[in-house]
C-alpha cells in the first residue's frame, strides 16, 4: 500500500489499484511521507518498500488472483522479471546441494574402486 497521508503511528494508505483505502499502523517501520509504499499485513506496515518491490509484489498477487480465477494468459507479463531466466537457489541450498554432490560422487569413486579390486 501506499501512504497517502500522514498522523501519528496510524497513516492512511490505499492500495496500488486505488480500489482500497485503509488506515494503517506504523509503529513497526516508524513515520513515514505520503507517497512511500509499505507492505502491509491486518492493518499494520511490516516494511517500506522500493517502488520497484511494490510493482512486483502487486503483479505477484494479481497473477495470483487471475490464476485462481483459471486466467493464466498474462503470467509471463505479470512475471517479466521471471521469464526466461534461470531459477536460483538460496545461498545455504546452495552449500547443501553442494555437499550431496561431492558425497555422491565419492560414494561413486569408491564403489568403482571397490568393484575393481573385487574383479578377478
């Protein structure tokens, strides 16, 4: 949401679609100018976000909406930013699969050692 006034702990923010207008509690990301976007969860701002995050999140949640309605035609326009690249994994998945690699392959090496030695 984006504020669209100023108080005291509690601002007004309407939605990106400009369909809702809520009054919305700031304690949590502290004062804020018109204009700033929040993510917001029951009636409370979590964080300020860039506009760019803004625009990707509210694309997110309308490719959602439009998914559950069964209209999946604009999912690589509401996911630009997705299409066509390839997906990445969080840093300590990363380590992980990294490690189950490196105990596979050895675990391999050593069956093809052990099988050698058992040949006649």
């Amino acid at each position: 949401m984006q504020v669209t006034e100023t108080g005291e702990a509690v601002v007004w923010c309407e939605a990106r679609d400009g369909g809702r207008r809520e009054r919305i509690n700031m304690l949590l990301v502290g004062d804020q100018t018109p204009g700033t976007w929040v993510l917001t969860f029951q009636g409370s701002a979590l964080r300020v976000m860039t506009p760019e995050e803004a625009a990707q999140t509210s694309d997110a949640l309308l490719a959602l909406a439009q998914t559950m309605s069964g209209d999946t035609s604009q999912l690589d326009t509401l996911f630009a930013d997705l299409v066509n690249r390839e997906p990445l994994l969080p840093p300590h998945l990363q380590a992980e699969l990294a490690a189950s690699k490196k105990t596979a392959s050895e675990t391999t090496a050593s069956e093809a050692s052990k099988a050698r030695k058992e040949m006649p």
